[in-house]
C-alpha cells in the first residue's frame, strides 16, 4: 500500500508485513528536511503500532545518496525553538531514537554523511551495497556531531567515529572498511542488491514471533546500554516474561506438528 503522492519526502509501502520506507529526495542527496523529519516520526509510529506491520527496511530513493544529513538550505539556529527542547522531544526521526520494539533493517544505497549516520547507528541491521561511503562533514560547515556520531562509536568503535566526525568533508569511508569495523553488517555488490537482501533478510524476520523478535531486540540492545552484570539480569527478566505468552508454546507445538506457527501479536497476551 503506497502513499499517493509520489512526490512525496518519504515513501512507504506495505508488503507481507514488511514497511519500505524510502527517503525520497535525491535531487537534495535525500536531505533531511522539516517535512522529511515529521514524516520520519509519523512513519516510524504507524509501523509501530500497526499489527499487520512485523518488520521495516529503509532505503534512499536512487543510487548516489542514501541520505547526506540535515538539509543545510533549510538549517536555522533555534528553529521551532528546539534549543529549549530536551533530547527526547527534539529528535524523533531514527526508530531508535522512537523506542521502536519493531526490527528495522536499513539498506544503503550510496552516499551516508552527517544525520544520515543516525540510520545506519540507529536500525538493527545494516546492509550496504559496496559502493556506499560513510562521513560526518559537521566540523566542516560549522556544526558539532555530538549525536550520530555516539551512535556510530557504539556500532563500530570511538577510533571510527573520531576519524569521520573529527576530519569532515576530508574523509569518506568505504562500505569494505565499515564492513570490516561492524557498522555494516552485510555488504552486497550494489544498490539493488542491498535492497534486495534487506527485503529478504525482513521477510525471514516477520516469519518469527512478533513478541520474541520484540524483546530480543531489547535484550540485545540493553547491552549497549547497561554495564555488566545489569544487561544480563535485564535480558533474563525479558526472557522470563516472554514465558506467560502464548508464542512461547505455539512455537514448539507448531515445530512438532511440521507446521507454520500462528502467533499471536499482542505484546500483552497471556496463555
């Protein structure tokens, strides 16, 4: 199910239970810009909260840009007040930045500078095409990364981080040396076939149990959150939520009895 207009900053359809959400400016190398953004947020709660929904890919539209930051054109100081606004409330365009439960699989397709970092350190799995380059031009034009780049010293190590975000516009890093860091995790021959293989890869994804894919999401990510030994007791409390759901029987009975599991959506469900 497509938005009607094409011509639209983001484009999402629906299929088999898998979003597309595709930023579509390329003649601006897909730019965030102000109704970008609040499509983003808007984009990100509707996968969350829709049932039919188990799993989203986002891409760039085109081949050159997967996404080159804030629209620099439409950069003020202070717009909308957001110098008044806490962290939480500002940003709201990344799932991670949304809390979303669902998995998120981002697909490269070219250039990743500045805010478009935000994907790639924010979606659970990254897949790029190998032509793809990474860099944080902030420094160049006068600004401080200090959020996407957190993210991408997370995903890949401060060292990284620190080599983009401090030389700007002076250095790009290739997909092979961003495979080869952990910042993407599968690295395909182009544009088309790293979409190709995200698509595949949220297919097999939305064959699982909506609520175990849920919480391990937590569980993996608390991880990077949460010292030892407090990730391993949160994980363990996840775990052992998941026993009261129904997916958590299903899911045996359905392997013994050589059938397609029927699981069950509601986080909240008991058996």
């Amino acid at each position: 199910m497509a938005q009607d207009d094409p011509g639209a900053p983001l484009l999402v359809t629906v299929t088999d239970g898998v979003a597309l959400l595709t930023l579509n400016r390329p003649e601006r190398g897909n730019s965030l810009s102000p109704d970008l953004l609040l499509a983003l947020e808007q984009a990100w709660r509707r996968v969350d909260s829709d049932a039919d929904i188990r799993v989203a890919v986002i891409t760039g539209a085109g081949d050159r840009h997967f996404c080159t930051g804030a629209d620099v054109s439409a950069l003020k100081v202070g717009m909308g007040g957001l110098q008044n606004q806490p962290y939480a409330v500002a940003n709201r365009f990344s799932p991670r930045m949304c809390r979303l439960a669902k998995p998120v699989v981002c697909a490269v397709n070219g250039l990743v500078n500045g805010g478009g970092l935000h994907f790639v350190a924010d979606c659970d799995i990254v897949v790029a095409g190998a032509h793809a380059q990474f860099m944080d031009t902030h420094v160049s034009v006068g600004q401080v990364s200090a959020l996407e780049s957190l993210g991408i010293a997370r995903r890949a190590g401060p060292g990284a981080a620190l080599l983009m975000a401090l030389s700007g516009r002076s250095y790009r890093m290739t997909a092979d040396r961003a495979y080869a860091l952990g910042m993407v995790d599968l690295l395909e021959p182009d544009a088309p076939s790293a979409l190709k293989r995200a698509l595949s890869l949220a297919i097999g994804i939305a064959a699982n149990s909506p609520q175990a894919t849920a919480l391990t999401k937590r569980a993996i990510w608390a991880a990077t959150e949460l010292p030892d030994p407090a990730a391993a007791e949160f994980g363990w409390e996840l775990l052992k939520s998941h026993w009261s759901h129904p997916d958590f029987t299903e899911g045996p009975i359905a392997f013994q009895e050589k059938r397609q599991p029927d699981w069950n959506p509601d986080p909240n469900a008991r058996r």
